[in-house]
C-alpha cells in the first residue's frame, strides 16, 4: 500500500479506525493492517467487546470501540421502556469494560458515559445522553492527546530522535501534531514489537503516512541502540518513548511487554524514559493492584497467525503487560503536564489549561 501524498502531510490511516455509523460498529483489523484493510462489522455491544478482547483494535482503540459499542447499545435501546434501557445499558457497559483487564481506557469510557446518563427520566433522553456523551468522551481524549504530546516535548531537545516500543496511537498522533505545532522534528526509531508486530505494522507504517522518519528493529536491538553513542545508522538516541496502558499513584508503568527491559536499559545507558498516559488511575494505589493480563501462550508461538517454532514446542508464556517501577521512568507526561514518577497523583491537582502552551525546552 502507497500512501498519497496529502495522506503522508496530513493523516493517518489508523487515526480513525473505530466509526459508529448509527446501525453497526466498524473497526479497522489491526492484526492483518496494513497488508489488509479489513474492517470488522460489529451489530452488538458485545460483538465490540470480542474485538477488543480479540486485538482487533488495541491501545488507544479500545477507548474508542467503547465510546462506539456504548452509542450502539443506546441505539439498539430505543424501543424499550426506561428500566429496559438503563439494563441493557448497564449490560453493554460490563461486557466493554472488562473486555480486557489491563487496559483500563473502557473502563474509564463507560463509567463516565453511564455517569453522565444517571439522571435521564425517559429512554430517549437517555439514549441521547449515552450517544452525545460517547461522542464527547472520544473527542475529549484526541484532544487530552495534543496536550500530552505538548507536555512531552517540553523535556526533549529541539528535534530529538526517540526510541519508541508498540503502539502509541492516539498519543503518538498527538505528539507529532504537537511537534507541527512548534515546527520540530522528530527522528523514530521503532521496536517490531512480538508476537503480534504492532511496531512494524502499526507504529512505523503510521509515522510513514504521516511523513516522519523512522527506522525499524527487532525487540532485541533496543539495547543495542540505546547504548552505541554512534548510533547503528541513525545516530544516538535523546529518549525513550512509550504510551502506557495504566499508571498506578506510585508511579508505576504498565505497557506492552518488553516495556520494562528497554526502561532498564535507557536506565543503564543514562538515556531518559518518558512514559505517556492521559492520567493515572485512581484505582491503582500501587502497581501491584493492576492485574496483568496473561494471553494465549500460542500467540507466541506464531507470527500473525502463522506457527514460527518448532512442531516439538509445546509451552510457551505471554504476559501481553509487563511493570516497570518509577525508579526506570524518568517522567511521567499526562494531559496535566509532566511529572516526576513518585509525584504523579499531582495530575489531579493541576490546573489543566496551564499546560495549554508549549513549556520550557531543555
């Protein structure tokens, strides 16, 4: 697939995978893009909570396919009486939010939706609540993303080259759009990201559409990249850059594994991590209350559905989440700003709009 040039100045392909056209959600197949564009019809809340559950979409997607799957549950409810309604709700609600255990942005999507509906004293209030309020949710995290990606580049050089691992999504379209914003350039390098290679299908094919340069290696070479001072062709590496899935009050990160070996090796190699999140969770005290989830250990005994090891293997282990504690990460940029790991329950004391604007470059 080429991508034209009005698509490399100005968009992403996956920067509008999940849309809810009123009848049936549509979301873009990330385990097959880009070598195909597939897109999944989901006709019920649940069949959105299979795709999540499935990696039909990931990272930032599965906020938006809860956004979507809670607006198509209010659709679906509109024949039935107010009880039915807040029932069939709630139900949609379960069944997105805990699709999977790790990845806390469904969660937050429905609590705040059925929230916002509480109050309603009729279906069709209601539904027009849940659908509007679905809608807002999902806008109001594209633009928590531009100022999280504003945030982050006030600790970074004026046109750094970072090192990133899997899929930032929503975030890494907010910190290039940040970096437009200020007229930067950003240099990436990418880890391919096993088993399912979100790196190299999804991260570096991103950055391409959207004109950046990015150069591709395996998960094993992060170490190497981060220690030579030469650079293995592109030159050293200003910082490490990653999303994270969730952020525990005591700072720390959970993100796709293999998070926690390159955080140690920019740790040894006196290379800053900076980790992205919209916010911590309030529901994680302390990293041990986030639960890791544990996938199917075939999945790494293939690469995107075809068997890589020997017919003689049997056992394998694929924890999808790894921890890293807030003594590997650097800072911790969230839609309030940037904080110092161990202080990032400042977030929710911080005024928001005084990170509107560009901070300090270091």
């Amino acid at each position: 697939m080429t991508a034209s040039a009005a698509t490399i100045e100005n968009t992403a392909t996956l920067e509008n995978s999940v849309i809810f056209d009123g009848d049936a959600v549509r979301i873009l197949d990330r385990r097959t893009f880009p070598a195909e564009v597939d897109w999944l019809i989901a006709h019920t809340p649940n069949d959105v909570a299979a795709a999540i559950r499935d990696m039909v979409t990931q990272s930032s997607g599965p906020l938006f396919a809860a956004c979507a799957g809670m607006a198509l549950a209010a659709s679906q409810s509109r024949a039935l009486d107010l009880p039915q309604a807040q029932a069939n709700l709630a139900a949609a609600g379960h069944a997105l939010a805990t699709a999977r255990p790790t990845n806390a942005h469904p969660r937050d999507a429905v609590e705040r939706i059925l929230a916002a509906s509480a109050g309603a004293t009729s279906t069709s209030e209601i539904v027009d609540v849940v659908i509007a309020e679905a809608d807002a949710v999902a806008r109001d995290y594209r633009e928590a993303s531009l100022r999280l990606g504003r945030a982050v580049l006030s600790q970074l050089p004026e046109n750094p080259r970072v090192l990133t691992h899997c899929w930032m999504d929503a975030y890494l379209f907010g910190v290039i759009a940040a970096a437009r914003e200020q007229g930067r350039t950003i240099e990436w390098v990418a880890t391919e990201t096993r088993p399912y290679l979100q790196g190299a299908r999804l991260t570096a094919h991103s950055l391409r559409e959207l004109g950046q340069k990015v150069t591709l290696i395996t998960d094993s070479m992060a170490a190497a990249a981060l220690s030579s001072q030469q650079g293995v062709g592109f030159g050293p590496i200003d910082a490490v850059l990653t999303a994270a899935d969730r952020v525990s009050m005591d700072g720390c990160v959970v993100n796709k594994v293999g998070t926690l070996g390159i955080a140690a090796a920019a740790k040894a190699c006196n290379v800053p991590y900076y980790a992205l999140v919209e916010a911590p969770d309030p529901h994680a005290p302390t990293g041990a209350d986030i639960v890791i989830e544990v996938r199917d250990p075939t999945e790494v005994l293939e690469v995107l559905g075809q068997r890589t090891a020997s017919p003689l293997v049997t056992d394998a282990w694929y924890p999808a989440f790894d921890l890293t504690p807030a003594h590997l990460v650097t800072k911790i940029a969230t839609s309030h700003g940037v904080f110092d790991p161990t202080r990032v329950a400042d977030h929710f004391a911080t005024d928001p709009d005084a990170y509107a604007a560009p901070g300090p470059r270091r």
